[in-house]
C-alpha cells in the first residue's frame, strides 16, 4: 500500500523497483514511504512498527517469511449467528504469536462454546484458512473472515482498526511517554506527521509530506540546522507544481533546465514530463538529499555548480543537442534578478524561463513599459521578450511560511527589440542610469549619471517629440528603444560620432 500511494507506476515507468529489506538496514526512504502512507489511512502510529517489516514489498504469502507482517496486535470483527464476533491477532514480522477469540455472544452451546477449538485452529494453520467446528458453522465462517481482516492489516494491505505497538525496549523507539506539565505547553496543533530532525532524512520526509498533500511539523533541536535551511520553501501543493511544470513547456520533446532543485519537490514533475532535465544545484548538502528524492529518474542529470559561472550557450548545447529548451526555477528571491539576466544576456536558445518570484516583482515585471509600476528590470525583461503572470502562490503553501505571497512566471524569449536597437550596451546602460533616479527628470538623471550635457538631451527629446520634463520611468519600451539610438549616435556633447 506504501509503495501504491507514493509510487505511480503507470505515471512514471522509469522508476525502478526496491526490494524489501530488513529493519537493520532499512533506509530514510523506507521509512518515509511507509509513514507518509500511514498518515494517509488515518494510522500514523502504525508507521513506526510498519519500520519493522519492509520498506517496499507488496508480496503476500502465508507461509512465514521474515518481514511479511508488521509487528503489532489488530482486531477483526464479523457478524456471526446472533452477534458481532471479534479477533484479536498478535504478530511478529514472520508469524502469529497470540489469538484471542470473542464469541460470547453467539450461541452458547454451540458458537461460544468453540471459541478455544477455534483459537488452536488458527494458531496451528498460520493462516485464517481452518476447518472450523462441526455444528457451528456460522461463527466458524465469521470468526475466519475476522482473522483475515487481521492478516490483511498485518501485511499492510486494508486500513488498521485498531492497533496495539509491541512494548518493551527493543521495539519501543519513542522511549516513555515524559511527564509534561500543563502549564510548559506553549502550543498545541494537529498535523498528520511529524518529522523530528531537519537532517537529510528530515527533509526529505519533508518532500514526500509535501508531494502527498499531507500536513506535516518539522521539530528540531539545533537552531543552526534550522536557520541554513529556513529558505527551502517546500511547496505543499501538488496542484501548484503540476500547473509550475505544465505552464512552464516541461512536454515530451522538450529539454528543461532546472536552476535550484532544492530536495527535489519540482524536480520529480518535471522529470515525469520532460524528455531531459538538468539540474544546477549550489549546495552541496542537498545532493545526497537528491538522490534520495529523484534519484531514480535516469532521464535526469544533476550538477553541482552556480548556475552565474556557467557558460549557459555551452552547456545547453552541452545537455540538450538538438532540443529545444525551457528553463524552470524556484530561487531565494534576492538572486533571482541576477539570474533571469544572467540568462537572457548569454544568448542561449532558450524558448522559455518559468520562474516564481514574489508577487510584486511579477506584477513589475508584468507591468506595460512606461507605466507607475515598471522599471528598469521591466523594460530589460521586455527587451528580451515577453512576460506572463500564470498562477499566485499564497504564502501558506510553504514551510516555514515567508512574509510574502508568490507568483509563477513566464518570460517567452523572443527578442523583440533587439533588431531595432543600434547598441544594446548603451541601452542597457541608459536604464540602469535613468531608473536609478528616477523621481528626477530624465535630462537631470542622465546628465549626472552619463554625463551628457543638458542641451544634447533636451535636443533629443525635442527630436522624438517627448517632454523636457519627461522621467524614464514614463516612456514606453519603443520611446527607449527610439532614445537609446539617438543618444548613442553622439558624445556627450552632442557631436555626432565618427
């Protein structure tokens, strides 16, 4: 059932098979698998002792093998003649250890008096398959339909109605409940899983958590873990990266290069959809966490590196020959803006970058050129080609929750303006002049920051039919673009350039 929930098959035949291994080497992953998929069936305390038995098997048989239950004491019910009669089987992870058969209620000298020939019946069988007592029939048939609800949670195939933990100190993970006082309790909340570490293993059990929809609370003691890993941003909406990878070109015949995978929650969408991925990750403490994650996609490559010291032409060329390319990322927002530049100033055939940003800087960089709202990254954006805000994200779709909302991106690559503009150089640097004063008029900015003598300015705004009192911030991307060659054409003072 774990590897059901978690595991697609027909979604994602890529993915290769684990086989089952015993608690001792049992790995993050497994545990993962089994506890996320307990949450879900409203058992999330069978997870521990389903850490017993495998992390993956979906085998059945009942002839005792290691690891085929999972170590606890279940209940079965069925209706009998003339009551509910109920079972209550204890297991290891290779056979049955106890059997309590309930059959007060029925018939007393027949269905009640057979509990014990009953008992004995399904201890020695090791399965729920018995003879059962001649005369008693209908309660034989009940009592075996109980003991096979038992075998079924056992084996983790039906949802568990009622579960008693082994005790002792070989099974008791958790230790003795500590006695806490009332008034120590700060907070209470309800959540489906609890992850304890924000180690690798931790994290990971964050992704899972997150991939399923499942609500989950990170505890950690060392306040230095938490503050190297407080920017993860785990989106915890499958929706949200689904409509992220399809908005975003990640489709068959497609190339994707990835900036940031993080513990790999995107990632695995687009991998399931792309015909190749690649993907740039900085930190080094989260390629282990990576293979963990997606490291079974073999349509995947990941790099260790910073994605501003690549030669990004060469290493489409590189990764994808032959394709075209769409690039997604989800970045600490202060290095996004260096990033978008970083790869539209390289040239590279890219057809497409599918960023999320915090929700202003989308609707700046969505802003038409020339109005209240844009600025310099604006028009440089546009130069490039064009933008599209696809979806918000609110902010408590992310643990820990940032003070802002977000929102997903699109920039079409096509260039618009490149044609038209006689020296990008000097474009370039004209906006980051002009907006970088850009409550004074265009003719005082330029003129303390470029340097050009006021008269050759005031010359050509007249020539383009603009205001001397005109501001960058209010001419629209062709009234730059218009500018931008007619000041390049002459120096500073206003002769034409040889």
């Amino acid at each position: 059932m774990a590897f059901t929930l978690l595991h697609n098959k027909k979604e994602n035949k890529k993915r290769k098979k684990k086989e089952s291994v015993p608690m001792n080497k049992i790995s993050r992953k497994g545990f993962i698998k089994i506890a996320a998929a307990a949450a879900m069936s409203g058992v999330t305390a069978g997870a521990l002792a389903a850490c017993n038995a495998a992390s993956g098997s979906t085998s059945a048989s009942t002839s005792g093998a290691a690891g085929q239950y999972i170590p606890g004491t279940y209940e079965g019910t069925a209706e009998g003649i003339s009551s509910t009669v109920k079972v209550t089987m204890t297991f290891s992870d290779s056979a049955v250890t106890d059997v309590v058969v309930d059959t007060s209620g029925e018939t007393a000298s027949y269905g009640a008096a057979a509990a014990d020939e009953l008992r004995e019946q399904l201890m020695a069988a090791g399965s729920a398959e018995i003879d059962g007592v001649s005369g008693s029939t209908v309660t034989s048939n009940a009592v075996m339909k109980a003991a096979k609800s038992c075998y079924a949670q056992a084996k983790g195939k039906a949802v568990v109605s009622s579960v008693q933990l082994p005790t002792g100190d070989e099974n008791d993970w958790l230790g003795k409940e500590p006695d806490i006082d009332e008034a120590s309790i700060t907070e209470t909340w309800d959540t489906d899983i609890v992850i304890v570490g924000a180690g690798n293993g931790g994290m990971c059990a964050a992704a899972y958590a997150a991939q399923n929809g499942l609500d989950f609370r990170i505890i950690e003691q060392n306040s230095a873990v938490m503050d190297t890993r407080h920017w993860y941003g785990t989106i915890d909406s499958s929706e949200a990266k689904k409509k992220g990878t399809e908005e975003g070109n990640a489709a068959p015949g497609f190339g994707v290069l990835e900036i940031g995978p993080g513990i790999g929650t995107l990632t695995q969408q687009l991998a399931l959809r792309a015909e190749k991925v690649t993907s740039v990750e900085l930190d080094q403490r989260l390629l282990p966490i990576l293979e963990e994650t997606v490291g079974e996609f073999d349509n995947l490559h990941i790099l260790h590196g910073d994605i501003l010291q690549f030669d990004v032409p060469q290493l489409l060329e590189q990764e994808f020959p032959g394709m075209h390319v769409a690039v997604c990322a989800n970045l600490p927002y202060y290095i996004t803006t260096p990033i978008l530049m970083h790869l539209l100033e390289s040239g590279a055939p890219i057809d497409s970058i599918t960023v999320m940003v915090q929700k202003e800087v989308a609707e700046k960089l969505q802003a038409p050129v020339g109005t209240r709202n844009s600025g310099a990254i604006t028009a440089a954006v546009n130069y490039y080609g064009t933008v599209e805000m696809l979806f918000t994200v609110p902010r408590d779709s992310f643990l820990p929750p940032p003070n802002v909302d977000s929102a997903v991106i699109r920039i079409d690559v096509q260039k618009r303006y490149a044609a038209d503009t006689k020296h990008p150089k000097h474009f370039f640097a004209m906006l980051k002049n002009g907006f970088s004063q850009r409550r004074k008029t265009l003719v005082n900015a330029l003129s303390a920051t470029m340097h050009y003598e006021k008269p050759v300015l005031l010359d050509a705004l007249r020539e383009l039919g603009l205001s001397e009192t005109v501001r960058m911030e209010n001419l629209t991307m062709e009234q730059l673009v218009a500018l931008s060659n007619c000041l390049s054409e002459k120096d500073s003072s206003g002769e034409e350039k040889v």
